[in-house]
C-alpha cells in the first residue's frame, strides 16, 4: 500500500469532517433566520398585539406590542429603528448568503469523495 496516498486520504478525511462541521453551522444559522423570517411575518399581521419573547434558555416573556418598528444593534451598542419588512430583507439576504456558501461547501464535499473513492480504488487495484 502507498503510504503516501494513505496520508492523503486522512487529509482529505479531517478536511472532509471540518466541512461537515461548517455545513452543520450554516444550516444551523439557516435554520435560525427562516424562523426568524416566519415571526416578523406573524408580527406584520394586523390584530397582532402580543408576543412571546425569548429570554434563553427556553424562557419566554409575553409582550404586548406598542409599536411595530424594532431596535436593531448596529455594533458599538448604536442601535437603529427598523420595520418588519426592513428586517425581513436583510434577513432574507443574510441567509441566500449562508445558503450560497452551503452550496460551495457541498461542492467541495462531493468533490472530496470522489476523489477519496477514486484513491481508494486505485490502491485496491494495486493490491490485487
């Protein structure tokens, strides 16, 4: 067996396992701002006076809605008012950024099997 094709293939295991970690990731945050869309979506709607907020940890606090507009930190603790729908866009916006860079990631993943698998077939070839 070709030692040095072992020790690219282990390489390419660990990248593999590090991509998966960041696809992991990505479809976590996805996940997190298309529940974040659904609720402004549910705020927009008229006759909507009160919602549950979270505070962590799975601990909610009912709100009654005085204003639609939200706070938005900007960095540096400079905040900025903002409508639903000004959210939503840049929501919405944020997360085809995360789904583009899921596809890259899945490309890369799929490229690294096959080649893994092409490896693996030549060294079974040179074992027989």
């Amino acid at each position: 067996m070709n030692q040095e094709s072992i020790i690219k293939i282990q390489m390419m295991e660990q990248e593999t396992n590090q991509l998966n970690e960041q696809l992991q990731f990505l479809e976590q945050n996805t996940q997190e701002m298309d529940e974040l869309i659904n609720s402004l979506e549910e705020i927009k709607k008229d006759g909507v006076k009160e919602v549950m907020v979270n505070l962590g940890k799975r601990i909610f606090l009912p709100v009654d809605i005085k204003d639609k507009k939200f706070f938005v930190d900007v960095g540096k603790g400079n905040f900025v008012k903002k409508s639903a729908e000004e959210i939503k866009k840049t929501v919405e916006q944020e997360r085809d950024k995360l789904k583009y860079n899921k596809n890259i990631i899945i490309r890369k993943l799929n490229d690294l099997q096959e080649e893994m698998e092409k490896m693996i077939n030549e060294i079974q070839k040179e074992q027989k």
